[in-house]
C-alpha cells in the first residue's frame, strides 16, 4: 500500500485558512447565494507546458510570440517569473511535480532506463526498452503521489497528456487516457498526447463525471505542446512566417500561440460550467527549449542542459478571489512547491519528505535561501553512474557542478543570475569563496 494510508490527516471545517499576501484568506466560501460546488474544497487543475523556454511567452517579454490567454492568466495570478523545474528533461521533471521531490527521491532520472538498442530492428529495441522499464514503473508506483493524497478529501483525479510511468494508476489517477502499455505504443503519453492537439473533449467528460457525483476533481492537463512535431495549424504556421526566415522559428512560435490558444479553450470549458470560482489553476512548464533557426531541434544549451534555458519557467497559482494576483519577478520557487501549497491550501498534513514549501506562506517563502538543480543522462541507470551536473541556486548566485567522470572535461560555472540571466559570464574563477560554499550546500543536499 501507499505511503499515503499511513500519513495523519488534518481534517477541515468548512472554513479554511492559509496566508496569502499578510492576510488570512477563507479557502471556502460559504454563501448560499452561489452554487453548491463552492461548499466543496477547490478543484486543481495543473496546466503544464512541454518544451517551453522560460522566454517565450508575451508576458515574459517576447515580441514575437503571441500568447493572449496565458498573458491574462498571469496577471490574474500569483505569477513567480523566477522559478525552475529541478531538471531539464520531461519525465524527471512531471515525476517531481505529481510527487513534489526531487529526482534523487523519486528515482525517476532520465526518459529510459539504459537498454540495449538493435540496430534497424526498432521493435527489439522497443521490448528491450519496456523490460528495463518495467523496474523503474513498480519503482514509481510506491511513491505518494498528490491524486494518492487528494483521496482522503474525496477528490476525483484525471490524468491527460504526457505521462511516463505506465498506466495512468500507476500515479494514483482515477481515470486517465494514458494506458502505458508497450506493446500498443506505450511510452510517455501514447492516447494521451491527442489532448488539445484533436481538442478538449475528453476532459469536457471528466468534468461532467466530477459534477455528476458532486465531488471535487483535481485534472493533469499535459498536452504534448509546445513539443514536436511542430505541425501548427496552417493559419498560425502562415502568421508567423512573416516574422522570420526560418521556418523552424516561425514553426515553434506557432506551436507556443497553439498551445496558449487550447489553455483558453480549457478556461471556457471550466469557466462554462460555472467552476472557475471555486478552481485553483496551477502553471508551469516541464523543461526549457531553445529554437535551432537552422534545423528542426533545439540549442545544447536548452533541453537537458543544466543552463536557465533548461530549468527555469514561470510558475503561476491562480485561484479567483482567493489568491490575491500578483507579477513578482524577484523571488525563486520550484516546482518542488506545487505539492506542498496545493496539501496547505486543502488543510491536509505535508509528509515529512517533502522538500518543497507552500508558496502562499510569505515566511516560509522569506525563509528559503536557496533551491536545487539535477542533470542525469537521457537513458539512466543509478544515480552514481547517470549524474551530469549538479546545481544550487542561492540569488543572486547559480552554480553548476560537472560529475568528475561524466563530464570530466568540464568545469565549475558560477553565475550571478540577478545581472547575468543567460549565463554568459562565468565567475567561479574570481569567487572560490562563493563557490566552495555552494558545493557544500550541494554535498548535504546529496545526502538528505
């Protein structure tokens, strides 16, 4: 059994507080001039982006992307612009937010466990690749995940979009479209990845199951968006073709307008049936994603680099009338956090392992000095021979470590990311003090 089970909860009266900004907030309204859904506690919906730069979104100040509804989101939102995902690659990265820990706690490294690829035989290496990861899956399944939680408030929980780990059940979903089954396509997504991309319908049924049985829903909305293959709609592809001469760019910036176009489709269908409320929506993005204008791939210094490009996004927390909206471009959360604000929010008891901290708690949010980063390969095995790059981000300051084996040939890089957010200035040389000091910091983190 879970992990879950044996964790005390604390159980609600119809009012519940948290902080947010320096006053205290009801969670639940109790008014009988509104619907019966607002005497439940908050449906959550995470909304999460896939292959996405921290940049490339209007509000963070692009001129080419155009993302309406995403920009209005945020500014109905307490939006951190300074936040990070602990890793740069899709599966740690969704592993650590439906589990709130980090990689190196949840075992979930890279996108596959090492196997033995076939040359020009792709089904062999496909059957090789789910017999290593069959380990991995029963691995994860042990793990408490937030839908696991959520249960004890009788939440009803849904899973679309990109999942790795097996079947939907496997994270503690009540229904999801994800079967993670190998040998009829099972990877990261499989039926899931048609969400949004062929329309909300499935989730627009989810809903309705929610509100039929008068139970509050939490929804994993995942698409595979921005993420190639980048095949836009025709009419954004023709819009942005004018912007640029490379069809690779104009391609990308069409997928982030797509992607921002079905978020505003899935606040209709919330705000539609009357739920927007009594929502907590939550964003981020898996991991970073630079354009290579000459080819359809991304830059060395984006996807699976240790870099901000990489692991930096913006995450926001929006809950209407509750969640006092704010743009705050200073301070540093994670994705680590999201578990824990969401368990606050609900009144139930954080589980001891969870690093993370409730964002709408402005102390604890003071308190914190610094968060974590961790790079391991692609195809993993254990953590002592899969590590790339350690990193710690204490403002203003980011340090990135190279594994002595792996990446032998490399070194330190410390960054003052207040003055250097693109990381161009490397002064680990001139700061030995700063950098022992992070390294420490990295060493009892290791062994937490």
């Amino acid at each position: 059994m879970k992990m879950f089970r044996n964790v005390s909860f604390v159980f609600l009266s119809l009012c519940l507080f948290f902080s947010c900004g320096n006053k205290a907030k009801k969670n639940v309204v109790v008014n009988n001039s509104k619907s019966e859904t607002t005497l439940q506690p908050p449906n959550i919906v995470f909304i999460l982006s896939d292959d996405q730069s921290w940049t490339d979104y209007s509000f963070m100040g692009d001129e080419n992307i155009e993302t309406p509804r995403l920009d209005k989101f945020a500014s109905e939102s307490l939006t951190f612009t300074r936040s990070y995902v602990p890793t740069p690659l899709c599966s740690p990265s969704l592993a650590t937010i439906i589990t709130g820990l980090y990689p190196k706690d949840h075992g979930i490294l890279g996108n596959d466990k090492v196997y033995k690829r076939v040359k020009d035989d792709r089904a062999t290496s496909q059957k090789n690749r789910a017999e290593a990861y069959k380990p991995i899956i029963s691995g994860f399944e042990k793990q408490t995940t937030l839908p696991d939680m959520l249960k004890e408030k009788g939440y009803l929980s849904f899973q679309t979009g990109k999942w790795w780990h097996g079947n939907h059940k496997v994270g503690g979903f009540d229904d999801g479209m994800t079967h993670g089954d190998p040998k009829r396509g099972g990877r990261h997504g499989d039926f899931g990845l048609t969400i949004a991309r062929k329309g909300l319908d499935t989730i627009n049924s989810y809903v309705d199951v929610a509100l039929k049985e008068k139970k509050p829903f939490f929804l994993w909305y995942a698409p595979f968006l921005p993420h190639r293959p980048h095949n836009p709609p025709a009419r954004l592809y023709e819009k942005y073709k004018t912007k640029t001469d490379s069809e690779h760019l104009a391609k990308y910036w069409a997928m982030c307008e797509w992607f921002d176009e079905t978020c505003g489709e899935l606040f209709d269908l919330i705000d539609e049936k009357g739920l927007t409320e009594n929502t907590l929506f939550v964003y981020v993005c898996d991991n970073g994603w630079k354009q290579d204008p000459t080819k359809s791939g991304y830059m060395k210094e984006s996807k699976r680099a240790p870099y901000d490009l990489g692991i930096r996004t913006p995450i926001m927390y929006k809950w209407k009338g509750e969640i006092a909206p704010k743009m705050d471009n200073k301070t540093i959360t994670s994705s680590i956090d999201m578990v824990p604000t969401v368990l606050d929010i609900l009144g139930i008891k954080k589980p001891e392992n969870l690093p993370g901290i409730n964002v709408l708690d402005e102390k604890a949010l003071s308190g914190r000095k610094g968060i974590f980063g961790e790079v391991y390969a692609h195809d993993f095995d254990t953590i002592e021979n899969s590590m790339f790059y350690n990193m710690a981000i204490f403002p203003p300051y980011k340090i990135i470590v190279p594994d002595p084996v792996r990446k032998k040939d490399e070194v330190v890089q410390l960054f003052n990311i207040d003055e250097d957010p693109f990381e161009k200035n490397n002064i680990a040389e001139s700061n030995p003090e700063i950098v022992a000091q992070l390294t420490e910091k990295i060493k009892a983190f290791r062994t937490e």
